[in-house]
C-alpha cells in the first residue's frame, strides 16, 4: 500500500459548497476512484489559506494515474471548477506533497 498526499486551492467563500458537494459525491465517481487502488481518500481545509489537503491511500497495482482520462472524473472536475484553480482541462490544480514523517 502506498500513500500519496496532494494540495489544491478553494476560491474563497466556497466553503460551504465544496463540502455540500462531496458529502453528495455520486457514487459513480467513488466506484472508479476505488477500481483505480484508492482508499481511505480524505480532504482537509485550512480555511487560513483556502489550501485543500488531500491524502489517500494507493494499492501497489493503482492505476490512479488513469483516472483522468475517465469520463465520470472529467464530469466531476467540470462541475468543481466555478469552486477551485483548475487547469485548462479543468483538472484541479495539484501539488504533490513530499511525506517528512509517517507514523504507524
């Protein structure tokens, strides 16, 4: 298993919407999230900065990598982007985190 941790950005005032909309995120887009190796996908907020933290879990085989190529992501991605940076695609714009510690 692997972990893998990543920020974004939130416009501000945002709040409220983005949490509404993943505490309502379709079923579909999980079902490929999971099928791609990822688990235990968690997003934390630091409402000083807007910045997204995000951190999942990855199996050894994930083909996370290919998620964006999968229509229910592009949808996704299209109806976050009024609600972060996004790329030209519409991908939300990441950092890669580099792990310092990890702890079991």
């Amino acid at each position: 298993m692997k972990r893998k941790a990543f920020a974004m950005r939130l416009r501000p005032g945002c709040e409220k919407e983005y949490k509404k909309r993943h505490d309502e995120i379709w079923a579909e887009l999980k079902a490929e999230l999971r099928k791609a190796g990822v688990s235990d996908y968690s997003i934390y907020l630091d409402p000083k900065t807007n910045t997204l933290f995000a951190f999942q879990y990855l199996a050894d085989d994930a083909t996370d990598g290919d998620l964006a190529q999968k229509d229910i992501v592009k949808k996704w991605w299209h109806t976050m982007k009024d609600l972060m940076d996004t790329n030209i695609d519409e991908s939300p714009v990441c950092d890669n985190l580099q792990e310092m510690f990890h702890m079991d």
